[in-house]
C-alpha cells in the first residue's frame, strides 16, 4: 500500500500519545497475513476522505 493511499483514507489517524499515525481498522491475525503476503498491496478496507470529512470526524 502506497502512503499516499492511506494519508487520504478514513481508517488513518494520528495517535497523540505515540505520535505516530496508525490504521484504526482492527485486522485478525488471518486478515493481516493476507494483506501483508498480498503482491498487490492494496487495502480491501481503504475508504476514501478528504479533508473536509477528516475533519468533522474529529
């Protein structure tokens, strides 16, 4: 997955206390095996967002 694609997607946020940003999507162990072996690298939970919708989440 290209950065790009999760700096725009809804699941990413920026944890305070790590300062760091994370993936909210709460992935099983079998889940992140398949995305992580995936040669194609892409995110089956990407959900488009843009700044505006971003924003009001918060």
């Amino acid at each position: 997955m290209e950065s790009r694609e999760c700096d725009t997607c809804w699941y990413y946020d920026y944890d305070e206390e790590y300062d760091e940003y994370f993936c909210m999507m709460d992935l099983d162990e079998d889940e992140a095996y398949r995305f992580f072996s995936d040669g194609r690298n892409r995110c089956p939970y990407y959900r488009q967002g843009d700044d505006y919708t971003l924003a009001r989440r918060q």
